[in-house]
C-alpha cells in the first residue's frame, strides 16, 4: 500500500495538465478532452481500464481534473518501479484515479505549489 499511496502524491508534483470544465461548451466531456490529446494517452487508458469515463462524463457540477500526462505517468512509474501494465492492473486504480478529480472549476495546476491541498 505505501507505493501506492506514493503513486498517488507523485501525479501532485510531476506534469499535470488541468482539464477545466469552465473552458468548454457542456457537450466536451473529459473523455473528449482526454482522447483528443496525444500527451494523455496512458491517462486515457487508466480512465478506461477504471472504468470511469461514464461516471466523469456524466458529473453534473462542475469540477477539474488534474490529469497526469504521459511523462507524468513514466516518471512516478519509474521512481516507484512499476509497469504501465500494473498501474493498469492495480485494483486501487479508480481510487487513485479520483484523487485527481476536485469539485469546483477555479483551479489550476500553475496556481498549486507543491504541499498545497485542495
């Protein structure tokens, strides 16, 4: 477990992008946001595997995800010694996955120094 919690307190300090609801019609959902965009390919695929595009498509509030990107990703993995393939696996997966998920739209990954809490 304490990888795992380590992996979770990585994506607050390694190359997240914010996906904010506020900057979009309300037909672009996350799952749009995220597809549509090559440097959050393995965030798609922990998203898919979690099985929760639906449930972020369909949040009614509005909210922003700081979303992991592909060096982001690489990087924790490293550091922790783990797999693409075992993220994916990890039965904590979604868990982890909506740690990164805030209700609310006036938040900016520029506007968190590392330590802050949302």
């Amino acid at each position: 477990m304490p990888k795992l919690l380590a992996f979770a307190f990585a994506f607050s300090l390694l190359g997240l992008t914010a996906c904010d609801s506020s900057d979009v019609d309300d037909t672009f959902t996350v799952t749009a946001a995220v597809t549509g965009d090559a440097e959050l390919s393995t965030l798609e695929s922990a998203v898919v595997e979690a099985n929760l595009a639906a449930a972020l498509d369909d949040m009614d509030e509005e909210y922003t995800v700081f979303a992991p990107t592909d060096a982001a990703f690489t990087a924790a993995l490293d550091d922790l010694g783990l797999t693409p393939a075992q993220l994916l696996a990890d039965a904590n997966l979604a868990s982890i996955l909506q740690l990164h998920v805030v209700a609310g739209s006036e938040l900016e990954a520029d506007d968190l120094d590392d330590g802050d809490t949302v």
